[in-house]
C-alpha cells in the first residue's frame, strides 16, 4: 500500500463524511490550481510591513457555467479584490460542478483538499468566490479551521477602507449589518429561552428565561442601528435632492459617469473639468460621487458627476444602501458609459454594469459608450469592440488621446433646446439673459438702447418667461 493510500484510509477513519478518492470524477471534479495568482514580495523592504499587515488567504471559486477563460477571469478579479482589501494571495483552486454545494460550496470531500492547502500554505483566511449561505460558512469554517469569508464580505470590506465621507461611512455601515443580521450564530445557551405559560415538553417553569439571550440583544441592536442608520440617510439625501431640484430649476443638464470599478471614471472627469478627484489604480478608489460643472462650446452649461464603480455580482444590499447615491446615475440626461478596453472581458464588465443600471431604473437613458485606456488596449480587441458598438468612442483619459471626439460627441448627444424666440429683454432683467446665456442656443445677441435683443432657442419654460419679451 502507497503512502497516499495510507492516506486515504487515515481520512476516512477520521471523517464519516469523506467519500473517498472520486479516481473517475477527478477531471469533473477535482480541485485544479490556477497558475500565477500568488501575490509576489518582489520588494525585499517591503517583506516585514507585509507580513505585519497583510491576510494570507487562499481563493476557491466554483466553475459553474461559461468557458475555462471565463472562469480564469473571474478567479483574476477575485485576486484584484483580495489585494485590495490587503491580503497575500498564497493559492487560488478551482472546482467544476454544475452548482455550488448547498451544504460546503465545494463538495464536502474537497473540503478536506482546502484544509491541507490552507496548512501547507499557512493561510489564514480562505476566500470564497460566490455569496455563502450562513449554513455553507459555519460548515467550511467548523471543517477548514480558519476564517472563511464570502465575495460579499470581501467587497463590503473594501468599500468600508474607502468610505471618507459621512454619508459614504453610513451606507456602508448599513449594508454591512444587512449582511451580518442574517449570520448571527448561536449555540446551546446562546439559543432563546423564552417560553410562554403552556409550553411543549414540559419546559414552562424554571424554562423560561430572564429576557434577552446574547443573539437576540445583538439582533435587536441591530435592527435598532440599522433604523438609525436610514433615518441618518434620508436627511442626507434631502440636501442631495434640493441640490438636482436647484439643477432642474434652472434646466441644467447632467451627465453621470458610470462604468465598472477602475475603468478610469475619475481620470475622465478630472480630464473634462479639472476636478481633482483622487485617482487610484484599486477597485472602489472612489465611493462618494462628485459633481462638478462643465460647458460646451457653444454656451451651454451641464454638470458632470463621477458614481461609484460596479462589479459583477455587486452585492443586493450595497446596491440597496448606495441608492441614493445611485440616483444620480438614474435621474440623469445621459450616461457616459467608461468601459477599460485593456481588460481581458470587457463585453462581461459591460453587461455587469448594464445589469445594475438597470437594477437601480436607469437602464432606459441615453447612454454614451465609453472605451477608455486605449494606449494599454489590444488593437485587435478595440477593433472587435467598435464592430460590436459602432457608435462608441475611443479615448485614453491617461493620453488625452479621443478627448476632443468625445466632447463633440458629448455635446451632440446633450438635449438641446427646442423653441426659437427673439425677444428684447430690458437692461433691468438681467436674470433672464444670465438663464438664456447658462441654458439656451444663442444665434445672435445684441445690446441696444431699449435693452438686450436676443435671436435664440430656448426651453419650453424659458419661452414662457420670455413671452411678454418677444418681437416677431
């Protein structure tokens, strides 16, 4: 008998659970490693501040659907996630199923390969790729004997590192105790003991407890904090909402950016309006959307605001938390739609995004497509792009290549107003012209002695305030 026979045997004595070798299912079913995602330490003077701070974790994702490039992708991003959020990337294993297992996520016999990597490789954490059942995380946690965390949990902790404002810090915060109230755990005495007057078994006097157990007082705390939390958000969003009505008083136009994490959504607005926004090459750099004000050519004036990046499979309770931040995007003119053209899926980061979109009600604006860090891109793969979307535009915020094409295109695909007027406004209504001058298509404006005559087209709304103003 082999050593690993020897093995086999010790295993199934010590679990009744293990089902053996799987010898005919092993190119189903067998965990493979994915090559080249160990986080190096190529920096010697870095090795001590990284071993002081950094998680050491293993990915296992389960390959489900699509093709083996798919799956890489997807296992690629996932290491992306993991630094982010500051951790070493020891090992990264794959297993194909036709569905996750609703017991372990991986099947219960592959659990035990996961605990040997995780020992030979002394992680500390393992990552799942996929959002665990609070059943699926007790059980590879009680099995693998580390922290184990889910795809959610991960990204939650990233937006949690980036959050700077107050409002950014509150939805964070809520989506987190979302996730976490559906995963509160308890055992034995942990367990509820409260009981009526007539219970079954026996369990009436001397079987009911004093009040609250343990994870009844942290379930009720919160639901208590998330209710702050809200309410703490609503007073929030009534300064954001007086801020678009202003915006919509004065018939300002606006674009949203959108796109996913780390196309270069902040670069393109510090390229239009020299906004200044942090940018970082990280997912989820930015978390608080910025609005800046911006003009064309001929006049007119629109803001531009830069969201929050989307992710595939963004998590239910983020999109709930961030919605009204969110609420830019879907109550915007037009979508600028920031797609990286450098990465290896960009039809999949488009669908993602479009996917949320239309999660949030904005799926039906007028979108601009976006191919953005075309000097990093394939040729061959901006080509296959534009077949794709004929009417996209090709830029590098990082160059400036494609800028200008992008402004005309920008200013074409803004409304425009819609009705003509020539109207002479007095020297004393110089509110009106600033409004004609911020909103309107100016064909000719002159001053003269009875006051400024103005040849232009204007929006229903400022016809009307110009009606007692107007000459043939």
């Amino acid at each position: 008998m082999t050593e690993s026979d020897d093995d086999l045997l010790a295993h199934d004595e010590l679990d009744p659970e293990y089902d053996g070798d799987q010898e005919d299912l092993a190119a189903r079913h067998s965990l493979r490693r994915v090559a080249g995602l160990r986080t190096e330490l190529e920096d010697i003077t870095e090795v001590e501040y990284r071993e002081l701070r950094l998680e050491r974790v293993v990915l296992v994702s389960v390959w489900t659907t699509g093709s083996q490039e798919d799956a890489d992708n997807a296992m690629a991003e996932l290491k992306l996630l993991a630094e982010t959020a500051g951790s070493e990337v020891l090992d990264a294993l794959v297993q194909r199923r036709s569905h996750p297992d609703p017991a372990t996520y991986i099947g219960r016999g592959k659990v035990l390969e996961v605990a040997e990597v995780v020992r030979a490789t002394g992680a500390d954490t393992v990552i799942c790729d996929g959002e665990l059942e609070p059943a699926q995380l007790r059980n590879l946690e009680d099995r693998i004997k580390v922290k184990v965390v889910d795809r959610t949990a991960l990204i939650l902790d990233i937006f949690a590192q980036h959050a700077k404002s107050a409002e950014g810090k509150a939805q964070v915060e809520l989506a987190q105790l979302q996730y976490l109230k559906q995963r509160l755990r308890g055992w034995g005495g942990n367990l509820s003991r409260q009981a009526g007057g007539r219970v079954a078994g026996g369990a009436g006097i001397g079987g009911r407890g004093p009040g609250e157990t343990r994870i009844e007082t942290d379930r009720r705390r919160i639901h208590t904090r998330i209710s702050q939390l809200r309410r703490k958000l609503r007073e929030m969003d009534a300064t954001r909402e007086s801020k678009r009505a202003e915006r919509r008083r004065n018939q300002v136009p606006s674009v949203a950016i959108v796109g996913y994490t780390n196309a270069g959504k902040s670069s393109l607005l510090n390229r239009l309006t020299g906004a200044g926004v942090l940018v970082e090459d990280a997912l989820f750099a930015t978390l608080d959307p910025t609005t800046r004000r911006s003009e064309t050519d001929d006049g007119r004036v629109f803001t531009l605001t830069d969201t929050v990046g989307f992710v595939r499979h963004l998590p239910h309770d983020l999109v709930e938390a961030f919605r009204s931040t969110l609420e830019e995007s879907a109550q915007a003119d037009l979508l600028l739609h920031v797609v990286d053209a450098s990465d290896p899926d960009p039809e999949g980061q488009i669908q993602a995004v479009r996917t949320v979109l239309s999660e949030i009600g904005a799926g039906g604006l007028p979108e601009l497509l976006v191919l953005n860090k075309s000097d990093a891109a394939d040729p061959a793969a901006i080509m296959a792009l534009r077949a794709n979307h004929p009417d996209a535009v090709v830029i590098s915020a990082r160059t400036g290549r494609g800028l200008e094409a992008l402004k005309d295109e920008l200013e074409r695909r803004l409304p425009r107003p819609e009705v003509a007027v020539t109207a002479m406004v007095p020297y004393s209504r110089g509110d009106l012209v600033d409004k004609v001058h911020r909103t309107a298509v100016i064909d000719s404006l002159e001053h003269t002695g009875e006051g400024t005559l103005i040849r232009a087209r204007v929006r229903p709304d400022l016809a009307d305030e110009l009606a007692e103003f107007t000459r043939d």
